[in-house]
C-alpha cells in the first residue's frame, strides 16, 4: 500500500508540473502565436543542457543514496549536506558558463535566453531527491501544489499579448525556483547536523558522474528535437512540434510516475538483498504501466488530429499530426523506465543502462538528420518514437540473463488487443460528433468502458491484481 500511495502522489506531482502549461497551453497559443512559443521551446531547450550539465546524475543519485541509508539518520544526513554541497558547485559553475556563452554567442533571443537562466538557480536548490529516497512524496506535492496554482493565476492575469512572452518565461522559471525553496522547511525534521568536515562532497562526484551521462544522454535526443527543428525548420513548426510534445507527455507523466517511486523502493530491497523482492517488483511494475499505457497511446492517437486544432487554436492544425506519430512513446518510455529506471538504475547497471540511451541519442540524430529535412515537424516525431524503441529494446535484451521476458510480455497481447479495439470505438465517435468538453469527456468515457470491458472478457491479469488491492484496503479499514 504504501507504493501505491506513493505513486498517487507522485503521479500527481507529475501531472501537476505539467497541468500547469496544458491548462495555459489554449491560452498562451492563441496569446503568443506559434512563433513565439516556438521562440519559448528553443531557448529553454538550451537552458536545459546547461542545468542538466550543473545537475549532473545527482537527481538519481542522491535518490539511490539516501533510499540505501534510509534507515541511518546520521549517514543519510551526511549523505544529504555532501551531495546538497556538489549540486550547489556544480550548478553555480554551470550557470557561470552559461552566461558567457549567453553574451559571447547570443544575438537574436539574448533577453530570452537570460530569463530562462532562472531555470539553473533553481536547479541548485532542488532537494526533492531527498525526500523522494525517503519514500516521502506527500511533502513535495502538498508544499507545491500552491504555488504552482499561482503561477496558473500569473500567467492569466500579467501575460496578456504577443509583447508578453518575456513575462512568461519568467513566470514558469520563477515559481520554479520558489516551488523547490519551499521544500527546505521540512528538512529540519529529517536531517540532522553533521560537521563540515564529514561531508565530502566530492567523494560523491565521480559516482553522480557515472549516472550524469546516461541522464545527459537521454536529454539529448528529448531536447535535441527542438534545437534541430529551430535550426532546419521553421520556428512555427517548432512552435506546433513543442506543444503537442507537452501533451503527449503530459499522459506519459501518468505513467512515468511509477519510476521515481519504484527506483528508492527497489534499491533499498537490493541493499538488503532481497533479490526476489526485487524480481517480483519488476514484474508487477511492467504489467501495471503497460495495463495504464497502451489505452492511454490509443485513445490519444484517436483524438488527437480533431483534439489538436481545438485545444491549441487554428495556428496549430499541425499539432494533430504530430501528436498522432509520436504517441507511440508513451509505451515504449513506461516499458524502459521499468527496465532502465526501476531495475538497472537502482541495482547499480549503470553501464548497461548508459549503453541503452547511448544508442537512442545516436540514433535519434540519425534519424533527425534524414526525417527532418523532408518531413519537418512530422519527421522529428517519427524520429523520437524509432529512438524510444530502440532504447526498450536494447534494455529488454540486456537484461534478458536476470529477467524472464517471455514473463514481462505474457499480457501484452490482451492489453494492445483492447486498446486497438478501443481505439476504433473512439476514433468512430470523434469522427461524428463536434469536439467540445461535454463530448471530449463522453469519448474519454467510451474508451475506458470499452478497454475495461476487454479487459474482462480476455482475463487479464491486472484486474485480479485490483481486486486483491481494494480488497485488501476494504479489510484494513
């Protein structure tokens, strides 16, 4: 139980940091034009290789780290002022360079580029990845869900026309910043104080290191998307490309929340090595997120060309097609955040795991290379997906000697068979009927009838695992 209430909390979280620009995304479209969200996306990509570049793999491992101590407070509050200490260097070195290279290499978008440095402070004081190896994730989602219902109110109220994209850039880097300050507070009762001198902040870089390049790795073909759009094509088409990437990955998120959960829970089960917890963790966690992704690919993919121009506004018919090509990932990412989040990462295959993203962000330029330039927006999406596969892939083959995979894809055939089905269903409706809330919320509800009924009639096994759940939850209350 307390995994699950976890992932409804980080699930939230999740959403959360994404519901803020889908319920601002109609309107900032329609506010700022597709050009200058397009102008948005390709700042703040650069902006994200820089505090990535500060971060370096400290996110995930300080996570592992303290999920490894959790049980020690003096060693995990040694742990946490050593690695704290590192970011803080790290991050104020990262953003010293990007500056110089805001003044020395910056011309057009020089004012854009300085209000989304913002984003790098910020970065130096986040501290959720204590709390998120303590398994405590009701503290980061309680303390930010106000602010971050503040910034939806900003956003309303000061950005008011095209002369406002400033405004808003600083707006989300601003609450930001004052989202991961408010999480201090609660450190003074989980830590204790340990003396300078036993802090060692760099004894922890070389490891932090070694998870920094598989995180820059992954980043690169997730942001390089943009920055290669706004080179070869048009910033309208990056401007369309941008926003229906947030909403295929807002539904990700969903998903995807599953990870930061499981990575604290299944290393502090291989520190004490229960190897078979930590087998059967997999397991489940596949079957979970491959029963919550496939339905949510399908019925995306069957609302998306009539939802896009809706949502978005008439300058982002494109939108749509773009949402239906990528949409694919919302699978292919739940299935190697299990494999490379959930089992490599926290039982320390960091090299196998950096291997898997090596080979998408390679791959991901290739394919940008060649799909880009005659397909535009269209072709970076098709891009992302073939480079997503590629990583599940290339994960799912190595850990083939650990892990039973004839066992993680057993089901896979009952869930893709009935959101095929339920894709039909909906994509039929969507088709007939005008796209408004009221009909928006009537096809949400058809898919889900449909896929569940499915779900039922070809025995899967997750509906007995919910059974056994609420079952459980009924007898302790």
């Amino acid at each position: 139980m307390k995994v699950v209430k976890n992932y409804l909390y980080n699930a939230s979280y999740q959403i959360l940091n994404l519901l803020i620009p889908l319920i601002t995304v109609p309107y900032i479209s329609r506010v700022l034009g597709a050009h200058d969200v397009g102008i948005n996306e390709y700042t703040n990509s650069w902006v994200t290789f820089f505090y990535l570049m500060g971060q370096m793999g400290i996110t995930l491992y300080g996570n592992r780290e303290v999920a490894y101590h959790r049980d020690n407070l003096y060693e995990r509050s040694r742990t946490f002022w050593g690695v704290e200490t590192l970011q803080l260097l790290t991050v104020s070195a990262s953003f010293v360079a990007y500056l110089v290279a805001v003044f020395l290499f910056s011309t057009t978008f020089k004012y854009y580029f300085l209000l989304q440095g913002i984003w790098i402070i910020a970065t130096g004081l986040d501290v959720s990845w204590y709390f998120m190896g303590l398994e405590n994730f009701k503290v980061t989602v309680v303390r930010n869900t106000f602010v971050r219902l503040i910034s939806i109110v900003l956003i309303f109220t000061i950005v008011k026309d095209v002369n406002d994209l400033g405004k808003y850039i600083a707006i989300l880097g601003g609450t930001q910043l004052v989202g991961n300050l408010t999480l201090w507070p609660y450190l003074k009762d989980n830590l204790v104080w340990v003396k300078i001198s036993e802090w060692h902040p760099f004894k922890h870089f070389y490891p932090a290191l070694l998870l920094f390049i598989p995180t820059i790795t992954t980043q690169v073909y997730l942001v390089l998307n943009r920055l290669m759009l706004g080179r070869m094509s048009t910033q309208v088409s990056l401007g369309n490309f941008g926003q229906a990437d947030k909403i295929v990955k807002f539904v990700l998120a969903i998903v995807t929340a599953t990870g930061t959960v499981m990575l604290p829970h299944v290393a502090n089960k291989f520190a004490k090595g229960d190897i078979k917890g930590v087998r059967d963790s997999l397991y489940s966690s596949f079957n979970f997120v491959s029963a919550v992704s496939v339905p949510m690919m399908f019925g995306l993919m069957a609302i998306s060309e009539r939802f896009a121009p809706w949502f978005l506004g008439a300058d982002f018919e494109l939108a749509g097609k773009i949402m239906f090509l990528e949409s694919p990932i919302i699978v292919l990412i739940a299935w190697s955040n299990v494999t490379g989040t959930q089992y490599l990462m926290p039982v320390n295959r960091v090299k196998e795991y950096t291997t898997s993203v090596t080979v998408g962000a390679v791959s991901n330029i290739v394919f940008n290379l060649f799909l880009i330039e005659g397909w535009g927006a269209n072709g970076a999406a098709v891009a992302t997906v073939l480079s997503e596969f590629l990583v599940s892939a290339v994960q799912v083959a190595m850990i083939r000697g650990t892990i039973k995979r004839r066992q993680l894809f057993r089901e896979q055939w009952k869930y893709f068979l009935c959101g095929f089905l339920m894709y039909l269903v909906v994509n039929r409706v969507c088709l007939i009927i005008n796209m408004t809330i009221a009909n928006l919320c009537l096809e949400v509800g058809i898919g889900i009838v449909v896929y569940l009924l499915g779900l039922l009639v070809t025995k899967a096994s997750i509906v007995g695992e919910a059974q056994k759940l609420i079952k459980n939850k009924t007898n302790r209350e």
